[in-house]
C-alpha cells in the first residue's frame, strides 16, 4: 500500500472518530455552522497557477506576485475570505468570500498560493498539501485593488460536489430517496424537504452515515401527508466542509381515504300545498391537505329519522344537491370518497313542518354589526341567552341570492373578518346562524357593501300631480345593481326663473308635493339621490302650473251646463204656449177607437152583392164634419174622455148612387180598398159598436139613420163567419137611408 492510500485512510478514520465522538457534524455547533451555509465565490485549478520567481507562491497572475517573503494584506476590511477547501474533479482550491460593499458586477479576483517549502520545486497541489491563501480584488472601472486576509488551508479539507439524487419512491406517509456522490470517503449526509408549493424547507433530526467505500445511499423521510408533491434535496461531507446542496428532485406520495369530514349548509324553501319541501342541500370541497387523493365524487343520503327502510342515496360530481322532502324530519349525511375510500361522513337534521315553528323559536344572536375593514368585512355578534355549540355565518349578493358562501367557527368566536372574492360596490346579504346541537335557530341578518360609491345613475323623475298652485314629484327607486351603495336621503329641487326650492326627504319617501307655486309660471325639478360614497343626479323634468285649475274648470262647465238647461226648459214651455195660443187642435179620426174598428172590419161574403165603385158609382164630395153630443147615458167614467174626442165625419154622396144602394149590402173595407185614400167612408151606424150597443139616436138633423135589426144581423154575421173562417174581417149590413 502507499504512503499516500495509508495516509488518506488514516484521516479518514481520524476524521471519522471525531465525527462520532461529537454526535456527528452537528448543525448547532458553531464552526459547522459556518462552513454549512458558504458557497464557493472563486476557485482556482492546478493548470491555472504560475509560478513566481520565489517558487513558493502561485498565482493567476504573475503581476500580483509577492517582492518578499510574505502576503501582504493592504485593505482586509474590503474583503475578506471565510474558509478555503480542496474540490475535487478537477483538484483545485476554492474559497468563499465576505464581499461586503463590492460590487460584484465590477471586480474581478485572484488567488495567491503559498506552498510549504518542502513542494516548492513545482507549482501544484494535492488535498494533503497545507496552503496559505489570499484573494485580491479589481476594481474593473477604477482599477483599484484589495487584498484579503491570509486563510491557512489545512490538508484534507476537502468540499465535495453536490450529490445526484438518482431515485425518489413514494408511499402514503413516506420517501424513499436514493443519491450517488463522487467519493466513497463521505462522513455523512443531510436530507432536506418541503412541500413542493411551499417556501420554508424542513431537514431531517439525523445525520445519514455511508457505508465506507460505498458511492450511494438510501434514506426513508417519514411522517408525510398522503398524496403530497414534496421537493427533495441532499448534501454530504467528506470533511468538515458540506458540500452544496443537490438539484431539487421532486417525489409523491400515494393516495390514502380522504381525511377529514366535509363541511355541509342548507337552506330550506316553505313547503307547497303538497306539504313538500325543497331543500337546496350545499357542501364545500375539501382542501388538498384533507383530500388525501383525487375526489371521485360525493354520496348523499338522506331518509325520514328512524326509518332506515326508507334511506335513499344521490351520487353527485357537483358540489350541491337539491332535494325534495315531504314535511317529516329527514337526517341527511354527505361524504366525499376517492380510490382508497371515503371521507367521515358529515350529517345535519331538517325538521319537521310542524317543528319549524319550533326552531323559529330557538334564540337568534343579538347585536349584529358590521363594519368594512379593507378588503375585508367585519360581522360581530352578541351571543344568545341560549349555550350555543357553534355558529354558521352566511352572506350572498342581494342581487344573486342563490349563491350562497358559508362558514362554520366555534362557539366561542363572536367576530369573523369575511374574506375572499368580495366586491366593492356590491350589496351583500350576510346572516348569523347560532347552532344548537345541530339545529340552526333563527338567524339574524344585515346588510353591507365592502365599499360604496355613488349611484351609477339617478332617479327617474316624473310630474305625479299639477295644479296652478303646487305640483307633486315623484321618483322611482334605483336598481340595486346601480345604487353602490345605501340611499341616505334625497334632495329635491324646483327652480323657477324667480326662485329655487329646495327639500330633503328620507330614503323611504319616493315623492315630494310642492305648494304656493305661481299660476301660468314655468319650472324645472330634479332630485339629487346620496349615498356615503357620493351623490348623483336625476334628468330634469320641466312643466308649467296653468292658469286655472281643474276645479275652476269643473266649477264653470257645470254651471254653464245648468244655466243651458234651464234655458232649454223656458224655451220648450214658451213654443208650446204660442202653438196653443195661435193654432187650434184638429183631432186625428185614425188614433180614434172608432176609426180603429172600421179599418179592421170586413163585411160578409154574400153572393149577390153589389160594390161600389169610387169613380162611377158616388163621387166624394166635401168633407162635413158633425160635432156630435153625447147623450147623458153614455157618460161613462172609463170612457168618457174617449168619446168626448170622438169626431163623426160623414161624407156626402150623389143621389144616383144612393138610389142604387137601398136594399142592398155595402161592404165598406171593399169601398175603402177601391177609393183612393183621401179620406175615411164611415157610415152613422159605427157608433153603436164603439158604445157597446147603446142605442145612439141622432135626430136632429136626421143625418144618420139606422135599424136595430141591421145591428144585431151584422153582429150574428160576424160571429158566425169570424167562428167559421178567421181570415173574413167584420162587415156592417144596411140597408135603409145612407149619409147623405
């Protein structure tokens, strides 16, 4: 064996022993906490070196070589070297600097190498060699320079190059990592880890020994979250000097049941005329660190409490469910699974419709405040006269009501900041929900904004009433999604060329009624709507008061009207006394009930009869009209009035045509429908039958005659015929001395 192999296995197992008997190369120990952290700032190779005239110095540049026998050491305090090491692979000596108040970019540095006076003959080196060494750093720019301290490099203080990592293996709760270094003749090794998104490393308790000429080594880093990335990193020492960190290598764990239960909410609809109830069932997912895997899914079961026959099950790849129960208690239990199992279940109780009432009554929380604190709101609360086990704290947009955000705290919390994706400008409906050992009792709510601002646009105005001497203003309410805030107060506004009202009204009133305006003048109105963020203006609306009002108006028209009608009334009644006064009455024989009679009267059909004929026959002569009396027995109460009215109209006719009709029956409706209708032929006779065969007499002129015994056959006539044939009219027989 050579000298050098024994003296290298001696160091090693000196170094070793030392090692050891310190508990390893412990990180709380001063010097190794000095050396751990250090990287290599510059380096230097045995190719590189020249040799200066005195042959025990080297150095890079032959400019920088010593005129004596000594280092020289102008300004220390500008740099200063920390610790120097062999490297191996190539050989060569590196150090690392304190560069305090250089700047990197600008200097340039070069080592200066002592050797001991024993290998002086050749500029080079070996690991077992002691070296001096000394930095100089150049200003690039200035061409200044510094010279650093004098390190005294010991013989086998070696730095090795970062291990490789060669294999990371995982399990649910641990790594298997793998690692090659270039030397066997390692002391130790250090492992560090960190989840893979994380900052802040955590390194194992424990030194990792090698086996002597060993390369490779395996260590099992424990106590891991399930199906985690982890990011992997060694370094080694083969003397007191650790080597650099190793490339991170990154390694995963495997999937193990998901670890924690999910965090569930509800909300409940009234029940229908059916007495069913919807229920929007909600979960929020699991974060990664209680996943424990990829979630496949949820299972969602529900049933009637204590009726287990009846358990219904819901598969679900969404993040609600909603359910429609009847109005019995139902217990609902929600868990989440993946490819090794499935989570604690998670359950809550939904009462009965005729429980309701009695979780309306359980007390609600007192006190509730809220209060915008940056991005976030601050919900503060009082607790109930009742022990509580927890609380359930819900908010949604005012304007989207069905996307609901829940949290779940501790009884004994009584303030929570809201955090996450809140809006300003926006409206936000946040509930306080105490728990009472599963049942949620009444909630208490408010409403907030997380900043507010001035309404997006104003009031739409509109004129609601005019009269010529007030005006009533009306405006309709801003959309919530435009008002950015809470309406504090209005402020309306009525100007005129000669003057400018003005009036603020609180946030509930929508009108405003102005009064003492001015006839016939015109105005403009606008409302101003505020908020805490601002205010913002309404359009303009511009009208004129008219010069009367309606009740002028109404008042005038009425009375025109009247006095018109009134008006009308006098003129009729004046008309109808000049017609009386200056026309006298002329009776109409037709309206008569006589005239009525004789024209619905049709004389019997007999075989020998003679008709007359108007034109050769009788000529119709001049109209007579008789005013006839009535005798003192005809005088009849009921119808005295119509024959007091009653007119004989006789009708003079030529002698040729009375000599022709004696003994003979005349059928008066045939004489009618042959003469043209000038006038009514009406023979005396006529009037018994309007008297109800009261013997009527008129003897004074001897005008009209007639015989009783034509009557009654004219009467036994027509009974007979009208009996026999409905269509014959009644007819009149005569056969004495006619009209004349």
């Amino acid at each position: 064996m050579s000298k050098t192999k024994v003296s290298c296995s001696v160091r090693f197992i000196c170094l070793l022993i030392v090692w050891i008997f310190q508990g390893g190369l412990s990180y709380t120990d001063k010097s190794s906490n000095l050396l751990q952290g250090q990287s290599t700032d510059v380096t230097i190779s045995r190719e590189n070196l020249k040799q200066c005239s005195n042959k025990c110095y080297c150095v890079q540049d032959l400019n920088h070589c010593p005129h004596d026998d000594s280092m020289k050491t102008e300004s220390p305090d500008k740099v200063k070297i920390l610790s120097c090491f062999y490297l191996l692979s190539p050989i060569s000596v590196g150090c690392s600097l304190d560069r305090k108040g250089i700047n990197p970019g600008n200097t340039s540095y070069s080592l200066i190498i002592k050797l001991n006076s024993r290998h002086c003959t050749y500029c080079t080196f070996n690991t077992f060699y002691n070296l001096e060494v000394s930095v100089i750093a150049r200003n690039i720019i200035s061409r200044s320079e510094s010279t650093s301290n004098v390190y005294q490099l010991q013989s086998y203080a070696v730095k090795l190059h970062p291990p490789e990592i060669t294999r990371v293996n995982g399990t649910k709760h641990s790594l298997h990592v793998m690692w090659n270094t270039e030397s066997s003749e390692i002391l130790g090794c250090r492992l560090r880890y960190k989840a893979h998104s994380a900052d802040q490393w955590m390194q194992v308790s424990e030194n990792v020994m090698m086996g002597r000429g060993s390369a490779s080594s395996m260590y099992e880093i424990k106590d891991l979250q399930p199906f985690r990335n982890y990011s992997v990193s060694i370094s080694c020492a083969a003397s007191e000097h650790w080597s650099d960190w190793s490339a991170e290598r990154l390694g995963q764990t495997l999937e193990d049941a998901p670890y924690k239960a999910l965090n569930i909410w509800q909300t409940t609809q009234a029940p229908n005329s059916q007495k069913q109830r919807k229920v929007l069932l909600m979960w929020k997912p699991l974060d990664v660190s209680d996943a424990n895997g990829i979630i496949l899914g949820y299972r969602v079961y529900y049933m009637p409490t204590n009726k287990q026959a009846l358990k219904k099950m819901i598969n679900s790849t969404n993040l609600n469910e909603t359910l429609f129960l009847s109005d019995e208690e139902y217990e609902v239990t929600v868990l989440a699974y993946n490819l090794v199992g499935n989570s604690p279940k998670s359950s809550l109780r939904i009462p009965a419709v005729g429980q309701e009432g009695m979780v309306v009554d359980l007390p609600a929380v007192r006190g509730v405040t809220i209060t915008p604190e940056g991005n976030e709101l601050c919900v503060e609360w009082e607790t109930p006269k009742m022990p509580v086990t927890e609380y359930v704290i819900q908010w949604c947009l005012d304007t989207h009501p069905f996307q609901i955000h829940w949290q779940r705290i501790n009884n004994t919390v009584l303030k929570i900041s809201l955090k996450g994706e809140l809006e300003p400008l926006k409206c936000y409906n946040i509930s306080v929900y105490p728990i009472y050992e599963g049942v949620p009792g009444a909630p208490t709510s408010e409403q907030a904004y997380l900043k507010e601002g001035a309404p997006r646009i104003g009031p739409n105005v509109t004129l609601g009433g005019l009269t010529k001497n007030s005006a009533i203003v009306k405006w309709k309410e801003i959309n919530k999604e435009e008002r950015n805030g809470f309406i504090k107060n209005y402020l309306v506004i009525l100007q005129s060329a000669e003057e400018t009202q003005t009036q603020t009204v609180n946030s509930r009133e929508l009108e405003y009624k102005f009064t003492n305006l001015t006839p016939n003048t015109k105005y403009t109105i606008w409302v101003v709507a505020f908020t805490n963020g601002g205010n913002s203006t309404s359009n303009k609306h511009t009208f004129k008061t008219p010069l009367f009002s309606t009740k002028d108006a109404v008042n005038t028209t009425v009375s025109v009207i009247i006095l018109l009608f009134f008006m009308g009334i006098i003129f009729v009644f004046i008309k109808a006394c000049f017609i009386k006064k200056t026309f006298f009455k002329i009776p109409n024989p037709s309206s008569s009930t006589l005239g009525k009679w004789l024209l619905n009267y049709t004389c019997e059909k007999q075989q020998n009869r003679d008709i007359l004929k108007p034109d050769e026959d009788f000529l119709i002569g001049d109209l007579k009209v008789v005013n006839w009396s009535m005798p003192e027995e005809f005088k009849n109460p009921q119808i005295s009035e119509h024959v007091e009215n009653t007119v004989l109209i006789l009708y003079a006719v030529d002698p040729p045509s009375i000599n022709k009709l004696e003994g003979e029956d005349l059928c008066l409706k045939d004489v009618l429908s042959q003469t043209p209708l000038k006038s009514d032929y009406f023979h005396a006779a006529q009037i018994k039958a309007i008297f109800n065969n009261k013997e009527c007499t008129n003897t004074e002129n001897h005008e009209c005659a007639y015989l009783e015994s034509d009557v009654k056959h004219t009467e036994k006539q027509l009974s007979k015929r009208t009996a026999s044939d409905t269509s014959i009219q009644p007819y009149i027989t005569f056969n004495e001395t006619r009209a004349t």
